[in-house]
C-alpha cells in the first residue's frame, strides 16, 4: 500500500508540473482558462484524495501510528486542497472576459501551483529522509 501511496504521489507531482501550462495553453481563450481549470481541479482533487486514501489505509493496515510525519501529511493534504478550491472559486466567480482580470488568475494560478508543486516535494524529501534516518521525526 505504501508502494501505490509513493507512485500516487509522484504521479500527482508530474500532474502538478502538468498543471503549469494551462495558463499558457490558453492565454488567447479566457473561456478555455475556466474550463481547463475546472477539469484540472477536479483531477486534482481526485488524485489527491486518492494519496490520501491510500495513506490512511496504509497508515491503519501497516499499523504505523499516527506519526508526527503522517500528521504533516494530512495538514499538508487539506491545506492544498482548500487552496485549489478557493482558486478555482475565484476563476469560476470572475469575470474572466476582462484582460486585465484573466492576467491576473493566469498569474495566480502558475503562483499557486508553484506553492503546491514545492509543498509536495518537501513532503518527498522528508519522507525520503525520514527512510534513510537522516531525520527522525
């Protein structure tokens, strides 16, 4: 379980990095923008929920204890998703038709991922960490 938590994990980190060009992809259709950025928060929620799924079910089944990583894990988890709905709200809710509006949710967005994508990695290299003994938390 733990083998597909990891593979889900890296496959949602290649999904992220992904995720960086839909601003660029439609910089020219501020209509394209919503709808690719509703299909790619939707996938992002699917994958995450699956990381998740598959960590608590290793978490339980392996009876690995809720440990201080686990639990950074989880915060880490709901802390990303509250960010992806709350910036596909604002895309949903604006008037994307303005220029000036659809600049400033393309830039939002790649900002947004970036927190995201770097979020994900440090957990990585954590996890990568903690698994060699470098770090015991």
């Amino acid at each position: 379980m733990l083998a597909a938590h990891s593979i889900l994990v890296k496959a949602f980190l290649g999904f992220l990095v992904g995720g960086l060009f839909i601003p660029f992809m439609t910089s020219k259709n501020p209509l394209g923008f919503r709808k690719a950025s509703f299909i790619y928060t939707m996938i992002f929620q699917a994958i995450a929920t699956m990381i998740a799924f598959a960590g608590l079910v290793a978490v339980f089944t392996g009876d690995l204890g809720w440990t201080t990583t686990t639990i950074i894990m989880v915060a880490v988890w709901a802390i990303m998703m509250y960010i992806e709905i709350k910036k596909y709200k604002a895309i949903k809710l604006a008037y994307i038709q303005n220029p000036e509006t659809h600049k400033v949710l393309k830039s939002a967005f790649i900002k947004i991922s970036i927190v995201q994508i770097l979020l994900v990695t440090i957990m990585v290299v954590l996890m990568i960490l903690k698994a060699k003994g470098v770090v015991s938390i």
